[in-house]
C-alpha cells in the first residue's frame, strides 16, 4: 500500500500548491476501494491546473516530477474539471494489498 500512500501525498501536495489559493480553503479526500483498485479523489477550491503544461518538463526545471510518480504508480490518473478534482487509480492485489510471500 505504499504506492497509495505516495499518490495520496503527491495529490494532495498539488492542490495544496496549485489549487488553494486561501488559506481558508478546503480540500476534500476520498479513496474508494473494489476488487483489484484503489481510487483517490482530491477536490480543490480552486481552478485545476492545465494538464498539457504539467506533462510538459523542462530541462532542468525542479518541479514537475510529480506527473512522474502518478505514471508510474497509476493504472490511470486524471483531471475532472466539472468537479474540481484530481484523480488516480492504483491497481492493487487482495483485499488489503499485495500478497505475502509463500513458503
């Protein structure tokens, strides 16, 4: 469950440094889980970042590497701009994650 953990906290990084504008303003989290997926859900308050200027890096830019992590460790991951949140899901095995080792 790693995986999930470091997605979780990359989301919520961007919104917090993209999407929260006030200092006020609320986030919201939601992680669902089914059979073979975990799927989390990161609204903001604010607009969401434009998607083709995120995946597009720069040679030695220091941010960015992020989208990185999210292809990396996501089956899928996305933007929904009707509802203001940032998306991704992890695929996963068992009901609590990756199976033990047999001996």
């Amino acid at each position: 469950m790693a995986a999930v953990s470091l997605v979780l906290t990359e989301l919520v990084a961007n919104v917090v440094r993209h999407g929260c504008d006030d200092q006020d303003a609320e986030m919201g989290v939601e992680i669902q889980r089914a059979p073979g997926v975990v799927r989390i859900e990161v609204s903001q308050p604010g607009p969401l970042y434009d998607l083709d200027s995120v995946r597009s890096r720069a040679v030695g830019r220091e941010r960015g590497y992020g989208v990185l992590v999210l292809d990396r460790l996501c089956r899928s991951w996305g933007l929904d701009h009707q509802n203001r949140l940032v998306w991704a899901e992890i695929a996963v095995d068992g009901p609590l994650g990756p199976s033990p080792p047999t001996s």
